[in-house]
C-alpha cells in the first residue's frame, strides 16, 4: 500500500471531490484504502482494525455523513468513458447472503451467488465492459414486493412501513422489476454524459419484450439473451389484411401464418446455416487449444419478434432483428439465443463478440467480491448499502488503473 499510496490518494481526491467537507474526502480515502488492503473480511470492524482506525468513524461516513454518492458514481463513469472506453453496457444482477430480515430488500429469492433460494439481497448493476478490461458505474438494491407497502398484502403494509423506516429507504423507492431498474440507470448514465454503447444483458431481461422497446425508444442497439420458447416470424413475413365484406368492424392487418419458436426457426435454418466463430482468444492454453481460441458454431437469422409491445401501430407489422443461435459441434441442437438490433450489415464475428462480451461482468463480481469486499456490507441502511458498493466501484477502477501502470505494483 505505501508502493501505491500517491496514486491511491490522487485517485481518490478526484473520485471524491464533490464531498462537501475535507474530513468527509479523508475518510472515503481511507476506506478505499482499508477495501484494497490484504485481509479476506472488509466489513467495518476487521477493516477498521487493519487500518488502525476507530470502526465508528468509517461507520458515520457511511451511514449518516451528508455526501451523495450519485456525484461519486458520476464522476466514476467519467472516468469508465475516458480510460476503459466501453464498447458496450452489460446489466446484471447479483445476490447478497444475509442472515436475518433486517437489512433492506432481503428476502427469500432466487440468487445466482448461492445457486437456489436462499436469504439474500440482490443488487442491479451496469457495467461499463471492454475485452481487456470493465467497471461497474451505477447500481441499483431490488425491493421485493414484501418490502413496498403499497404492493403487498394490506394486512402487511403497517408492518412493511415500519421495516422500510427502520432501514432508511426513501418514500420514492418502491418495487420495481429489475428491468426497469436497468432503464433507470441508462437514463442516469446518460444524464452523466456517457454515450450510447450497445446493451448487453442475459434472458432474464432480454425475455422482457417492453425491456427491449424502451431500450429502442432510447435508440439503445442491443444484443440480448432470450429464451428459445420465444416466438417470432421470418423477417419476409408481412401482415395482410382480409378483404372487408361491408358487416361490422373493417379487418386490421395480421400475419397470415402463425410465430415459430425462436428454437423451431433456427432448426429449420439447420447446420447448413452455421459458420464457426473465434471471439476471443482467452489465458487457458492446452495442446489441443494451443491458442486459447474462444471458438464455436452460429448462425445469425433476420426475424420479427412477437410481443404486443413491438407491434407498429400503422400496419400492425412487427420491426426485423437479428436472431443469434449458438450450435456447438456435437450437440443435437442450439443451446443458447440472442435478439440484436446491432446494423443489419453487422459482421457475424462483431455480432459474436459483443454478444459473449458478458464474460467481463462475471469477472467484475469475482473481483469486486472476493478481492474488495462488495457483499461484506454489515450495516442495515439502505443509504448505507449504496454508499459501501460504490466505494467498492471505486476501489476496483483503481485496481484496473494500476494494473495498466508499469510504474506501480497493483493488487492482484
């Protein structure tokens, strides 16, 4: 740490700069230090301790210190924009274990992190994402419906009022889908002046049909996971309208044929369809991968998907996009499917790439989490949680600066 030390608290005077108070600027400084130190528990005691600090001054800066954390985050992903300059936006989402009823959003729900259903937290998030390197930029904690008052059980709203006051979550806060979080901070992001880059998400927002329209609403491209069970037409396929027999309301335009399943369009294209693709070139050589090829099969179809929320009001007809199918060698069918407003004249290996592109988030959460502390957060305020994983954020760009520097050591 006294290697890094000058870049650390130059980093941080430009990260926290808008923290009305000098005091206030010292201890985000030194909690970004205590989150890069060595030591596997960065909650606030053991962090407290290593830095030979009180845990109750980190724990006022954090809880009850007046500085908003959105000004830090803006000036993060000014910093994303200039140094990582992404080529794309990745939104996932991850869970927080937690024990207890307490802490804001917890509640029994499916996470990734634990791989089943368990007690936990889940946090939204949006990741600025290059091959070589990623930030996350804006987060957002989910609220279960058993968390808002207004959408849970009458019976429970008094109880639920007084959970949410006990955890500090604002009026304003309410439940939301994830993917409408995800809006939120597209919208934040581009308040903060970062330009459009393509979206990249996993099925569980790219199945959300009125996820994709308000994404194309914000003339957002994308390249989104789906479901094979969605439905869609071939991008030939036009709505007619049946003559009109003078009785009753005038016909309105329809497709003639009904939607295939994104799988029974993709089968029908068959192997003859599929080109094979090398993405990226990863770490893990072997003898029968000397070069660590990221390579497989795909096929790339110009379709029309189905959803009411798609459908033009004038002719009733439905917008073309990419459907992107990956077919491995051996396997009997496609095993994963992406939806793309990417440019029609795309190159298939382009299209392919950002599409993996996902790959950086999950190296994010490692890092974030086993490296810096992210879901180590003890305390129980919702203003809290934000503040503890956007210093977080903070730390691990620092981390990637470092590591792009040859005159200073950087955390592993």
């Amino acid at each position: 740490m006294e290697q890094v030390r000058p870049v650390v608290e130059e980093f941080a005077a430009r990260m926290l700069a808008d923290l009305p108070r000098k005091d206030q600027r010292a201890k985000g400084e030194l909690y970004l230090r205590g989150l890069m130190l060595d030591g596997k528990r960065k909650s606030l005691v053991p962090m407290a301790a290593r830095l030979g600090v009180d845990h109750q001054g980190l724990q006022q800066f954090l809880r009850n210190s007046t500085w908003e954390h959105g000004e830090v985050r803006r000036r993060l992903a000014g910093w994303a924009v200039e140094f990582v300059a992404p080529e794309a936006l990745v939104v996932d989402d991850t869970g927080f274990p937690k024990d207890g009823p307490a802490s804001p959003g917890v509640a029994r729900m499916y996470s990734g992190t634990l791989g089943k259903v368990g007690n936990c937290q889940i946090g939204v998030s949006v990741h600025a994402v290059t091959d070589w390197a990623s930030a996350a930029l804006d987060w957002r904690l989910f609220l279960p419906a058993s968390w808002d008052d207004t959408a849970c059980d009458p019976a429970e709203a008094a109880a639920v009022r007084d959970r949410r006051t006990r955890a500090g979550i604002p009026t304003e806060v309410r439940h939301r889908e994830k993917w409408r979080l995800a809006l939120d901070m597209f919208d934040e992001l581009a308040g903060w002046g970062v330009p459009p880059r393509p979206v990249v998400a996993d099925a569980g927002y790219g199945d959300a049909a009125e996820f994709r329209q308000a994404l194309t609403d914000r003339r957002l491209v994308y390249v989104l996971g789906v479901t094979p069970t969605a439905t869609a037409h071939p991008a030939d396929a036009v709505p007619v309208t049946a003559p009109y027999s003078g009785n009753g309301r005038r016909p309105v335009p329809a497709y003639p044929d009904p939607p295939s399943t994104l799988k029974a369009l993709a089968l029908a294209a068959g192997r003859s369809a599929l080109r094979t693709v090398t993405w990226r070139h990863g770490t893990h050589r072997s003898p029968a991968n000397p070069d660590a090829a990221m390579r497989s099969r795909f096929m790339a179809l110009r379709i029309r998907p189905t959803a009411k929320a798609l459908t033009r009001a004038d002719d009733r007809s439905l917008p073309e996009c990419w459907l992107l199918a990956e077919w491995p060698p051996g396997k009997a069918e496609p095993t994963d499917y992406w939806l793309s407003t990417l440019p029609a004249d795309i190159p298939l290996r382009q299209l392919v790439r950002l599409a993996k592109i996902r790959w950086r988030i999950e190296h994010d959460y490692r890092e974030l989490k086993d490296g810096l502390g992210l879901d180590h957060h003890e305390g129980r305020s919702f203003l809290g949680w934000h503040r503890h994983v956007t210093l977080v954020c903070v730390a691990q760009a620092l981390c990637t600066q470092l590591r792009r520097s040859p005159k200073a050591p950087a955390p592993a």
